[in-house]
C-alpha cells in the first residue's frame, strides 16, 4: 500500500505533517488505497498525496478548474494538477483545498 510506503519515505515527516494539516479542515476524510493516499469530502474527491524523491506530491483532482494566482501548480493532464512541496506551505495548501471544496459544493 502506498500509505505505507510513504511512512518509510526520507519524507515520511513531511507527508505526516502534510497529512494532519490536510485531515485538520472540516468533513475532509482520507481513503488509503493500493496506489495513493485520496482526501475527500462528502461532495467528492479534494486531492490524493505521496511523497515523491524530493518531497511530497499533492494532486488536486479538479485542478484544471482552480484559480493559479500563486503559480505553485504544475501538469498539463485534463483535470489534474500538482503542488511539488519540498516542504510544508500550509497558506499555499489552505489556498487550494479552499478551492477544491468549493469546487465540490457546486456540483
């Protein structure tokens, strides 16, 4: 699982701090599955994380419809987008999971 992998990463405190920050915003819920670590809300999915050989990947699964005003995001796939973090942004996560939820809340 690649939960577990993560928690043996040489990023492994980065994806822990990562993670709580993430859990810490109201109805987020995190699914541990076979490939990655998915966060949700009731409305649907938010971003997945993994860490990554130079920090952690946070993938925002609605990235194409969020704003970009900090310039963090990186990807060219059809709904996807990428924070890279090397290490923990909590304003730069705050400002997209708020979009990814609000995303959400207009389906």
């Amino acid at each position: 699982m690649q939960y577990d992998k993560d928690l043996k990463s040489e990023h492994k405190d980065l994806f822990i701090q990562a993670r709580e920050f993430l859990l810490s915003f109201e109805g987020i819920i995190e699914a541990k599955k076979e490939r990655i670590t998915t966060y949700f809300n009731a409305k649907g999915g938010i971003c997945h994380m993994r860490t990554m050989p130079y920090g952690i990947d946070l993938g925002f699964l609605k990235g194409t419809k969020m704003k970009d005003d900090l310039g963090l995001l990186t990807g060219k796939g059809k709904a996807i987008r990428v924070l890279p973090l090397k290490e923990l942004d909590k304003k730069a996560i705050e400002y997209y999971i708020k979009q990814a939820i609000v995303i959400n809340s207009k389906k």
